[in-house]
C-alpha cells in the first residue's frame, strides 16, 4: 500500500483526459483446463462428478476485475494507479447445457458500458462439447467501480466507444440497466409500502392460515404441502483468515459469494428434498468491504416457492474480533430448480411478508425460464 500511495499522481483528474477505449480493446478469453489437468479439476470437483458451481463465481469476479484493468490500462505505467473493486452482480443466467468436471472450460468477457467511474462487464462461459465445439452455460453481467490507488475514493475512466451496431446495443442496454437497477432500489419494500396487489397476496395468504375452527387471528395453521418460512433457515460462521484478502488486505468478493453460494444450495437441498440446479444469481450488491480477521455470519432462507423453483436469500453481516457490533455487508439472491415440485412458503410475521414479497419480485425478474439438463445438476 506504500507503493500504491505514489501512484496518485497518475490518476486522471477529469474523464475528458483519457483516451477513448473499444469494446474490444477490454476482450479477454481464457481457458480453465479441467480436461487436462487432473490437480486443477479437483479443485472443481463434487462428489457428484459435477463442477462447483461456487468456484465458478469466484472465477466470474477475478475476470471482471481483469476486463476492467484492460479497458483502463496505460502502457507507459509499470502498475495501474486503479483500484477496481466489485460493486454489484447484476445478473448470472444458466443456460441448459450442463457441466461436466471432464470437459474444458472457456470464459471470455469484455466492458459493455461506461459511466464516470463504473463499468459494465458481460461475461460468457462456454463448456466443450464431445472435444468439438463449445456450448454457451451462462451469461453474467457485473458492475465495478474504480477507485484511487489506496482505494479511497473514486476514480475516473476511461470512455467507451461503441464501433459496430450490435456494440450501440450492448451499450444502450447498459444504460437501460442502470435506469432498470436505480427503480428496483427505489421501489424498495425498505422504502415503499407493497403494491395493492402484493398487499391482497399478503391477505390472501395470511387467511389460508388461519384455524377455521376457532375464527381467531391468532390461531394459525399450515394449508397442505406448505412449510412456515421461520423454518427454512441455515446459518454459517466463517473466520475472514488473511488466505482470503486481496491486494487491498480486504476479503475477496468471489470468496464471500461462494460461500453464499454454498450455503444457499444446501438450505434448497434441504428445503426440496433433492439436488437443486441453480438458475439465476442476481442484484447482489457490495455494501461494505470485508475486513480481514471479521467473524463472518451468513444467514440463509426460502423466501418464495413456485411449483419446482425455491428462491433463497442470504443475508451477510460481519462483526470484528474487539466489538460485538454487526454489519451487513451483502445481500444474496439466488433462484434454484428442485427436481420434483416443492412445498409454497407461508411467512407468519410482517417480516416475513416483506421477505416473501422481496423474493417474489426477484424471481419474476428472472429471465425466461429454462429446464436444466439433469444429467450434470450444478452444486456447490
């Protein structure tokens, strides 16, 4: 960090003093050899002979930190006087190819959109095929934002140009995006009361339970196939040890997502009775940076359900060695495919109700819906 404070001086005091950049000026594709490379694919391994599914999203973050540095690289420098950091998953979507432990597999990603000081990455795995061709698994969008060199404080870069008419696409969609992302937080269940018609399905819902025998508000039972959403939760500790810090002696974003990841998959799994297939990752933003030695404390929960879908949420918070005091630092959300139909969920308290109806927004902003090959389930 000592190093990185003489870097200041290269840091750009206006966008306008940057050089314009292309799409393809960012474009990086790289290989993870798991068909080769025996000692790699363990890494990768399940006991199910599947990939995990985890380490994949600590790949997805490292990548669109690379991208990034490469849209904003000075060649006159020995080292970038940026600090790019993970602001937000906007979106992870499987596609129906499976994935096998035995196959390569090929990332290739690139910044799509340009702000100020933030940049838009899509990315793309592909797995091979029969030792022929790759197949497209999935697609991610991610934010970062770039800071000074001690990571201070933001940081300008460099413009994007669109060249070619798919490239103006990309590019407006990236301003859709943030226009789309800045009215979800506005609508926020923690800012506004429910719509009129999330407040009937509260009601509706909160009448199926109650005792038709004793007619009373405060008797309550459970309709058929339905479970109390009090009692879908898993929780987790993890020590933040030094093996897990970045360049900037903080906890790697990768890291905290597969361990949201993971503990998210065994709360579907014991909620549904089977494997699950992960289908979307989405709006999981960094609020606060992990500090290296916080206790970390994952909190895990169905919070929607239809038909074989099971939504989780998990929360993330920290609390530092000397005080007892907790930070959330994240909020995950993930959507699963059970693969047999799965009970609903019914929430008991306001809370609940809220988380229930939180949930069923991220799982209608889902994109279409998609029936995953279960040849290869993807695990954790």
């Amino acid at each position: 960090m000592e190093q990185r404070k003489l870097l200041h001086n290269l840091l750009a005091k206006s966008q306008k003093a940057l050089p314009p950049r292309k799409m393809k000026d960012s474009f990086i594709e790289v290989l993870l050899p798991l068909g080769t490379d025996p000692e790699l694919r363990d890494k990768y391994l399940t006991v199910q002979n599947t990939v995990r599914f985890g380490r994949i999203l600590e790949d997805l973050d490292s990548l669109g930190v690379l991208v990034c540095y490469m849209h904003n690289r000075n060649h006159s420098a020995m080292m970038s006087p940026l600090s790019i950091v993970t602001a937000l998953v906007d979106k992870i979507d499987m596609c129906k190819q499976s994935l096998s432990p035995e196959q390569d597999i090929k990332f290739t990603g690139h910044v799509s959109w340009v702000g100020k000081t933030s940049m838009e990455v899509k990315m793309k795995m592909f797995q091979l095929q029969n030792n022929e061709d790759y197949w497209p698994v999935l697609d991610a969008t991610f934010v970062m934002v770039a800071r000074d060199s001690e990571n201070k404080g933001p940081a300008f870069v460099n413009p994007l140009i669109p060249e070619t008419a798919e490239e103006e696409e990309l590019f407006r969609q990236g301003e859709l995006n943030k226009g789309r992302r800045i009215a979800f937080s506005s609508a926020s269940l923690l800012k506004m009361a429910p719509s009129p018609e999330e407040r009937n399905t509260i009601h509706e819902m909160f009448l199926n339970t109650l005792d038709p025998k004793t007619i009373s508000f405060q008797s309550r039972i459970l309709p058929p196939k339905a479970v109390w959403m009090e009692n879908t939760k898993l929780k987790s500790l993890d020590i933040c040890h030094p093996q897990e810090r970045n360049i900037f002696n903080r906890i790697f974003g990768g890291f905290l997502m597969r361990k949201a990841y993971e503990l998210a998959w065994a709360t579907a799994c014991s909620f549904g009775g089977s494997r699950p297939f992960v289908v979307t990752v989405d709006d999981i933003m960094f609020q606060k940076p992990v500090e290296v030695g916080s206790l970390l404390f994952l909190s895990s929960q169905v919070c929607f359900t239809q038909d074989n879908y099971i939504q989780v949420r998990v929360h993330s918070e920290v609390a530092s060695l000397e005080s007892n005091e907790h930070m959330t630092t994240n909020v995950f959300h993930f959507t699963f495919m059970s693969e047999k139909e799965v009970p609903l969920v019914f929430p008991k308290t306001y809370g609940e109700s809220m988380l229930y109806l939180d949930g069923h927004r991220h799982f209608k902003s889902m994109s279409v819906p998609v029936t995953l090959k279960k040849d290869y389930p993807v695990e954790p």
